[in-house]
C-alpha cells in the first residue's frame, strides 16, 4: 500500500529496510546519565514495531555540555551499557543509531554542579536563564575531540550509525547563529567562519569512526528566530555538512526559544517538510523531514512528492509503536494516534519528570503495563463510551473478556466531541477513530442510545461493570447563571449554536480559552480561502492578515485567578495565549462575577464594581461528576468499577490510563 514508505535505503554502505526512523527524543528514564531497563524496554518496542532506525539519544559527549539529566557516552564505562541496547535494537530488525548532544548555552547551570555553561559568546540565554562563559581555542578543540571520542565509543557498542545534534538551537546552532556567535577570530564574523566549527567537527568525527559507518547530523531548517539564520541560509549550511563527510541530512524546525510553534497540534501536519525538500536540493545524500508527519499516507506523500528521502516517527512512535506494522498491514485506522497535545511528553520533560504518552498507557510502562490473556474470562458492561469506556473495552477485549459497551447519546467518543471542536484541537477526534476501529476489530456489541439502569444490569448479569459516566458541566453559584439564556462551553463546543456580536465568557481556565478561541475563530477566513486570495493577490496581505483573526464575535473572559490558563501546559500555553491574542479575545483576570441578568454581568474588580452588557453569556466553571449509576450499583452491592471523570474530574490521560488500568485488574 505504501510502496515508497517501505521500500529500502542506503546510507553510506548499509541498508535501511524501509524510510522510517524512529529520532532521538529526550525521555528522562533516569537522573543518573545512565542508560536503565526502563530504556531498554522502551526502545525494543521502538524497533520491534517496525521502524527502520531507532535512534537513541540525546547522549552526552562530556558533563557540561549535558549534565546529569542526559545520557551520557562521555566515558568508556558507558560502553556496556548502549551494546546492549544496541543488542535489543538490532535483535527486533531496526538499525541502531546513536545522537550525540551538546547544549552550549543551553546548559541549565543546576544540572552542571553550578558551572557556568560553555558558548560561542557570552550571549545571555532566555532558554537556560545564564550567560554562558566564551568558550577558548581550547574549549572549542576539546569539544570537537568529545564528539569524536564519543562516536568512537558508539561504534565499539555497535551502534550502525552516528547523528550530530545541529538543532534546536543548542551548541553548533549557536556557533551558526549570528545572533548568539560575536566572536572575532577564526570561528566567528563571516558565515565560512561560523560555519568553521561545526564542519571541522564532523571532519573529526568521520575521522574517529571511519569511512563505512554512517555519519548523519540533525540540523534546522530554519531558526525561526529573527536576526538568525533562515531557510535561504540553511541549504548553504547543509551543502557544507556534506562535503565535510556526513552520509544524510536530518532536517527538523527551528529553536527552543522561537516564537512559532514547532512541536504542538497547531503546527498543521507535515508543515515543515518544506523545510528538508528545501534542503534536498541543495544537497546529493538522502535527506529525513521532520515533525508532525502523523499518519502514513502523511509520509508517503514526502516521500512520493520528492519532500525528503525518509521520514522522522517522533512522539508518533511514543503513541504506537506498533505505527509501522500496522501500516504496512494495511491497518492505519487501528494506529494509536499522537495528537501533539504534549502534555506527557514535551509538558513533562520541560518540568523534570519522564515521559509517558496521553493516550498510550503503556509508553514508559512496557515492562510493568503488559496486557496478558485471562485466565478467567468474564463478561463484561462496560457502561460510557467515552475515552475511558472505550479504553476499558478494547484493553479488557485484548485480555480475552467478553465486553460489550452501553452509550446513552446516538454515537461513542463523549467529551471527545467536545474536547476536539476548537479548530487547533481537533486532533482529539483521532481517538474517536481509533477506538471505532478497535471496537469493529475486537468485535465488541456497542448498544447507543441506551440509557443503562439497575434493572438492565439485573438483565444483563454481567461478570463485572466498568462505570464511565463521565461528568456534566458545573453551574457555578452566580445569580443568574441557572438562566436559560445562559449556555455552558459544552453546549457551544458540541453543539455550535448561533451566538451574539458580544460574548462574554466565565472561566479562564483551558476550557474557557479554548471556548474563547472556538469564539473567535468564527467569521474568520479560511485556510483555502486565504491561499486562494494570496495566490490571485487580490488584496493587500495586511488586509488578509488581519482578516485572518477578524471573527463575528468579540469576545471577553472573566477569570477569579490573577493569572489566566493555569492549567494549561507549560510548552502550549504561550501559542494558546499568543493565539487568543492575535484574535483580539480581551481577558480579565482577578475578576469576581457577581451577577448574570438577561446579558448584563457585573462583576468585582480591584476592590470595585462593574458591569457590562453582553449578547451571549458562557460558563466555563468546571465539571461535577456524574455518579448516579454508580452509586446505585454500589447500593445494590454490584461488583463494579468506576473509571475516568465518574471518579473525579480529570485530564485525558486520567481517562485513558485509568480505563487501562482497570482492566487489567480485571
């Protein structure tokens, strides 16, 4: 089905089996810079799943360049360690690679004993809060022969490949970057003397490991950063790493510290492939495009349209490894779908913990989370069809239960509907066409429609109840906020009513902002109608810029807290709060609503009363479990266990994990 995606490659002198490969993305597995079973686990599902290359890393070429958080290959004593995961790699068929890491300024001074980072120039960095010291001749010389000695060390652990990290903003991307490189000698001014270090790196490095291992390198397509270097730069920058000795160019998007997203679900898919087919022409080794490449017919359009010669499989892998296997089967509504929230991986690297996945459970957990056929199998009602009924179903199906699922609206997904309506969300409705896919292929009944009672348990005698009843929205205790008139963010997220020229929205929390956002989209142009009038110059692109963010509503949220979305995660919350921004949507915060009456909502401020009238009046307050069922069963004394927001109001990972997990204690 997917003749290019699977078919070989070769770089260097060894054969890749198909175009997919698994990046090196920062885990967090251990605080020690040392590789534990966690890793290995993790990276046999990797290669066992089907990819190509797996690739492990970021690893450390020497402490300051990666502390204590990173892997580390700084030493010989590592070597037994990375040869057997590159054993456990190699043993389930992918290729093992290995990226080396270096910081620079990027370096956190409290995961280098309190040492100052080392950089080009002493530039103070937003990333890592410091000024890093100026690195000397000497510093540059031993950095080089760290990234040399360490590829050494790589190949005596029997990695088949080697990758520089050139990216994201960390060492060599600072040597390159006008912006954070004012050195006077030979490695700075001129773009041939930025360009001096890194090129004399990867001499260094292709010297150590020799001329038959494949030697790649990570590299920005475009920095994304103003005043640094951009995609007229970087095809220069590539053709240089080339004839410097590297065997493929791995292209990805721009900083840590740039102000367009890279990684999140509003990055559209497969948006920066641009960027590695910009690279590609300028370049004769093969070429990996990068980031938000989700489904496979997304990769093989790369690769049929001339984009890129193979394709990176990031936090795609992290939701289902297996994403090779079943597209190669044919069976892509059955791949576990990465929606780029970010909330297990990118949200939990930035706050020090290890990475899980949001809608895998078993990603970290491939050793503890296994799902083992019963002994005992036992029928099943699995009572919601949310995502933690549906996690329940499918995973207490996969053990061999006989399960079937009770609905009371007319189709599965619950507040999947709802979470997925904001235009930036609708990723979300990927689970919706996973779990119908899991259903049909595990064979599961699936009753809508119907409203579940103890009389129809009593019926059904079932061996055990899984109760995902979910929640309802909350009415906060406003005067007024029972009124009809008065909608809820579910009922305008679901539904998508017809609203006023002037909405006021309470609750400043990630339901309210998204709300806000869903809002304020509306009226705006399109993104085919804006290509269209861009492509025809029909008007002037400030005109189209503006009308891009220019919606039918206006819209104003009210929020208790002295700072709004505070549970939003912490590597999306400035793109949501940039966007709500760009769409003019005006938020007051450590604001008290007093009183909602027919659109006029008055409300305490800084020791003040005021008020305003609006058209359309939203509450986004919160959520309250719904229990009913539950409790009945329990009265009745009906073995049952309650999943998801019918425990308390939660994220949906706690929906999804938590359906997993009771099943397997089943």
């Amino acid at each position: 089905m997917y003749r290019y995606l699977f078919s070989p490659i070769t770089i260097n002198r060894l054969e890749i089996k198909n175009r997919i490969a698994y990046p090196s993305l920062g885990l967090l597995f251990s605080y020690d810079s040392k590789l534990n079973d966690r890793y290995t686990h993790f990276f046999r599902e990797r290669a066992k799943g089907g990819a190509g290359i797996v690739t492990v890393g970021p690893v450390g070429v020497d402490f300051l360049g990666s502390g204590i958080l990173a892997l580390s290959i700084a030493r010989d004593e590592a070597i037994p360690d990375f040869t057997k995961v590159t054993g456990i790699i190699k043993e389930e068929g992918a290729r093992a690679w290995i990226q080396l890491f270096h910081a620079g300024a990027y370096s956190h001074p409290f995961l280098i004993d309190g040492k100052d980072p080392i950089a080009p120039s002493a530039v103070y960095s937003k990333y890592a809060k410091t000024t890093p010291r100026e690195m000397t001749i000497e510093d540059i010389h031993q950095v080089q022969e760290a990234f040399a000695a360490a590829a050494r060390r790589a190949v005596v652990a029997g990695f088949d490949g080697v990758e520089i990290i050139g990216s994201a903003g960390y060492l060599i991307t600072q040597f390159l970057s006008p912006l954070k490189n004012h050195r006077t000698d030979q490695y700075g001014g001129s773009f041939e003397n930025r360009l001096r270090f890194p090129t004399e790196l990867i001499a260094k490095v292709r010297d150590a490991v020799g001329p038959d291992v494949p030697l790649t390198i990570r590299m920005a397509g475009n920095d994304f950063v103003p005043g640094s270097n951009t995609d007229t730069d970087t095809p220069k920058i590539a053709a240089a790493y080339q004839a410097a000795g590297v065997d493929a160019i791995n292209v990805t998007g721009g900083w840590h510290e740039s102000r367009v997203p890279q990684l999140p679900m509003e990055l559209p898919r497969t948006a920066y492939a641009f960027l590695a087919r910009n690279i590609k022409n300028a370049v004769t080794v093969p070429v990996m495009a990068s980031n938000r490449i989700a489904s496979p017919d997304d990769a093989e359009r790369i690769l049929r349209d001339g984009y890129a010669d193979m394709v990176n499989l990031g936090r795609v892998l992290i939701a289902d490894p297996q994403w090779p296997v079943k597209a190669f089967e044919g069976r892509t509504s059955e791949i576990r779908p990465c929606v780029a929230c970010s909330q297990g991986c990118t949200d939990e690297i930035f706050s020090g913990r290890p990475v899980f996945c949001v809608g895998n459970p078993r990603a970290g957990f491939e050793a503890e989370r296994k799902i083992i056929p019963t002994d005992s199998p036992k029928r099943i009602m699995v009572v919601g069809a949310g995502a933690a009924g549906l996690e329940a179903a499918v995973t207490a199906a996969e053990r061999g239960h006989r399960v079937e699922i009770f609905e009371k609206d007319s189709d599965l997904g619950g507040q999947l509907w709802i979470a997925g309506a904001p235009p930036h969300k609708r990723e979300l409705l990927e689970f919706i066409r996973y779990y119908r896919a899991m259903v049909n292929r595990c064979q599961i009944p699936l009753h809508l429609n119907t409203t579940v009672d103890i009389n129809l348990i009593r019926e059904k005698a079932p061996g055990h109840v899984i109760v995902a009843e979910g929640a309802r929205a909350l009415i906060p205790p406003i005067p007024g906020a029972d009124s009809p008139e008065v909608l809820n963010a579910w009922q305008v997220l679901k539904d998508n009513p017809m609203l006023g020229k002037r909405v006021a929205i309470i609750g400043g929390g990630a339901v309210g902002l998204e709300t806000a956002l869903f809002v304020a989209a509306k009226g705006t142009l399109t993104p085919e109608v804006l290509h269209f009038l861009m492509a025809y110059d029909a008007m002037p692109p400030e005109r189209l810029k503006a009308l891009m963010f220019a919606g039918t509503s206006s819209v104003t949220v009210f929020e208790m807290l002295d700072k709004a979305g505070k549970d939003v995660g912490k590597s999306t919350r400035w793109i949501l709060m940039d966007r709500l921004n760009r769409y003019g949507v005006t938020i007051k915060t450590g604001t008290r609503v007093l009183s909602i009456d027919n659109g006029k909502i008055t409300w305490e401020q800084d020791g003040e009363n005021r008020s305003d009238r609006f058209d359309t009046v939203i509450l986004a307050s919160g959520s309250l479990s719904e229990q009913r069922l539950a409790k009945a069963m329990a009265d009745a004394g009906i073995p049952h266990t309650v999943v998801g927001d019918g425990i308390k109001p939660g994220k949906l990972n706690d929906a999804i994990h938590g359906g997993f997990l009771a099943a397997l204690g089943l």
